[in-house]
C-alpha cells in the first residue's frame, strides 16, 4: 500500500496557518496548460468585471427573444448532464455496494461538486439582475409552483450533499480524526438525499423548456424532454468519467497505485456496458418520440440533416463503440466512445437550449466572443481548483488506516 502524500496538520499548528501553507504553490509554473490557461482567466476575469459593472449586454448577444445564452446553454444546462455521474457512481458504490468503484467515487465526487458550484456562477452571470439569484431562498418574487424554484432548490440541497459526501476528505486532509468520524456516518444520508435531488433536477432542466413549444425547433422539443434528459444525463456523467479518468491517469500517475490502475480496466468493462444500456434506451426514446409526433417530414431539411447527425454520428455509433468494446475488451474503443458520446451530448443540449431555439427568426442569436471566452474561463478555474484539491487532499492517495476504520 502506498503512503499518503497529502500533509497531515500537526496537533499543535493552528488550522488557519496549515491551511496557509497550503495555499502555497508545489511543483513547475511553467507548464503549458498554465502557459495557455492563465492569459484566458485574466481575460475572463477582466470580461466579468466588465460585466458587472456595465451590464449583461456589454458583454453578451442575448436579447428579450433569446434571453437564454451560452453561459446557460453549455456551462449550466450542458455542465449539469455531465456531473451526472457522482450520483450514478455514489448509488452503485453506497447503495448497489459495488465496492470495485470506490477508489474512483471521491473524485468523481469532487468533479460533481465543484461543477455545481461554478455552474451555479455561470447562471449568475447570465441574471440581468444578479442580486435575484436570492430570491428563491429568501426572496418575494419567486413562484413556489415553478419549475425553476424547484430547480433551484435542487441545485442548492445538492451542492450541500455533495459537499457533505466529499467531507470527509477534507477532515482527512486536516487530520481531524473526530470530525472524518462524524461526516463519515453522515455519507449514506447524504449519499441517497443526493441521488433523490439530482433525479429529480436533471429532469427538472429539461422541464423548463416544456414552456418553449413553438420556439424549439419540433426535432428538439417534446413532452419527455425531461426524460430524454434524466437518462441521458447517466451515459454523459459515465461517459466523463472515463475521460476524465484517462486524463488523470496520466496527470496524477503517481498518486494512483498499481493496484488501482489494475482495477480500472474492469471499471471500464462495467461502465461501457451500463453506458450502452442507458443510450441504446435514449436513441430508442428519440425514436419513438419522432414516430409519435409524425416529424418525418422534417428529416429531408438544414436541421433534419443536423438532427441525424447527432443522433447517428454521436448516439448510435457510440452506442455500438461501446458494446464492441466490451465484446472484445478494448480501452481505446470505450474512451473513444466516451468522447463521441461527450461530444452528443454537447450537441443535443445546445441543440435545445441554443442552435434550434428560435431556428425560424430573422436574426439568430451567435454567443460574442466575450462570452467564449468567459465560458472557456469558467472551466479553466474549475480545473486549476481540482488540481489544487487532487494534490493536497486524499482523493486517489490511500487513506490513513483511522480514517478507513472510520469509514467502516
């Protein structure tokens, strides 16, 4: 077994000064992830000020007929499918109690709960008012019938689930051996409160666009948008586990034993085969959702053309990518699956909230490249606070033995 290689608090050093000593950086600035990256976050950093302090059109395209943009479209409606996979690996670890798993759950924690968080920033940024992000707490404004406040509240439970779930790495971190007891116990609790919220939410987004019939284009829109989109949401959270599990691979090597990286071409087995499942119901549902509303007639057209493209090229061949790739055990065949279906799943979601979103106007609405540049700046700062996270705290580093008692 390997050691931790994450620090652990002394008895008698203050939290706040460990803490700051952590927050110092390890390792080469030079590298060329950080040579690229941090040109982007200062831009998008100067691009939010400019935001905030000029207004939501100073730096945006959206309108009063598409008031929904890129920063909904891609870094919240697309980013929330994509964390689906902490509640689809939390049930099969703490639930199915599929034990294999448990060495990639904390991460996969992690991933969920920091999108949740910067998703939640992008959906601010895209308020006209920002302050109203509030009003479904606190606020008197708000329709408690809604689906956005049921949304919204989902949203925040969830955020405070998977913070819980992930805790007890952090009290590993401090080396609070009390406080990694207490959360500990908490996990299951919060593990099934978490997999309820997240059901429910992931359909909830799609629900919000039962209120765009007649501006969604009729290949997008349908009365199961919100089932079409609670399944697909576990092939994309599976999906980005496999890559991000690949990327890491790579970039954490060291932290990760042998026996992990053994244990993970079985996980691939595993996860290709329930990802094929869940997109072979998905193209199914597509299909029986374009029978039903007698669309045909749209097929031989711009966007029927665009429709068979994703539903093709980025549903089906990666279904049949996957199960060849459990047929005859091939890592490659499933990342590269996993990335097709990442791409799908891009597709579809801009498909409906943006491309075929009032398909018909005159004057469509094309994100500026302020906001590229803000959503790209999102997810850069996303990934510099993981890596900061993976290299300090006990993700994929083996825990210490009083915390896998506690843990037991």
């Amino acid at each position: 077994m390997t050691s931790p290689a994450y620090p652990i608090t002394k008895e008698k050093q203050p939290v706040w000064r460990f803490i700051l000593n952590e927050l110092k950086p390890r390792g080469k600035w030079l590298t060329p992830f950080n040579i690229i990256s941090i040109p982007i976050i200062l831009t998008g950093l100067v691009l939010m000020v400019i935001r905030f302090t000029h207004g939501l059109g100073a730096v945006s395209n959206v309108t009063q007929e598409v008031p929904w943009g890129l920063w909904k479209g891609f870094n919240v409606v697309t980013g929330v499918a994509f964390a689906g996979g902490a509640y689809v690996l939390t049930f099969i670890v703490y639930i199915l109690k599929v034990d294999k798993f448990h060495s990639i759950v904390r991460v996969t924690v992690l991933n969920g709960f920091l999108a949740y968080l910067f998703y939640t920033g992008a959906l601010v940024l895209d308020l006209g008012k920002p302050w109203n992000i509030f009003n479904p707490v606190f606020g008197n404004n708000y329709g408690v019938s809604s689906v956005l406040f049921l949304v919204a509240w989902h949203f925040i439970l969830y955020i405070l689930g998977l913070l819980i779930e992930f805790s007890p790495a952090v009290a590993e971190w401090l080396g609070s051996k009390r406080a990694h007891k207490i959360l500990s116990g908490m996990t299951l609790g919060a593990v099934i409160f978490g997999v309820t919220l997240s059901v429910l939410h992931q359909s909830g987004l799609g629900a919000l666009f039962l209120m765009a019939k007649g501006k969604i284009h009729p290949l997008w829109y349908s009365e199961f948008i919100p089932l079409l989109f609670l399944v697909s949401s576990v092939f994309a959270g599976l999906s980005m586990i496999i890559f991000e599990g690949a990327i890491s691979q790579r970039v954490f090597f060291k932290q990760i034993s042998q026996k992990n990286r053994e244990a993970r071409k079985d996980m691939l087995q595993i996860l290709s085969r329930i990802c094929a499942f869940t997109m072979f119901i998905y193209f199914f549902l597509q299909l029986l959702v374009l029978i039903h509303g007698q669309h045909w007639s749209y097929i031989n057209s711009p966007m029927g053309y665009w429709y068979l493209l994703e539903m093709i090229g980025f549903v089906l061949v990666p279904m049949l990518l996957f199960v060849r790739s459990f047929q005859k055990p091939s890592i490659l065949l499933t990342r590269v699956a996993a990335i097709m279906a990442i791409v799908g799943i891009i597709l579809n979601r801009l498909n409906v909230s943006i491309i075929a979103f009032r398909w018909d106007a005159a004057v469509r609405y094309v994100p500026s490249w302020m906001e590229i540049v803000i959503s790209i700046s999102i997810i850069l700062i996303q990934i510099w606070i993981f890596r900061w996270i993976i290299n300090r705290m006990p993700v994929f580093n083996e825990s210490h033995s009083w915390a896998k008692e506690n843990r037991h």
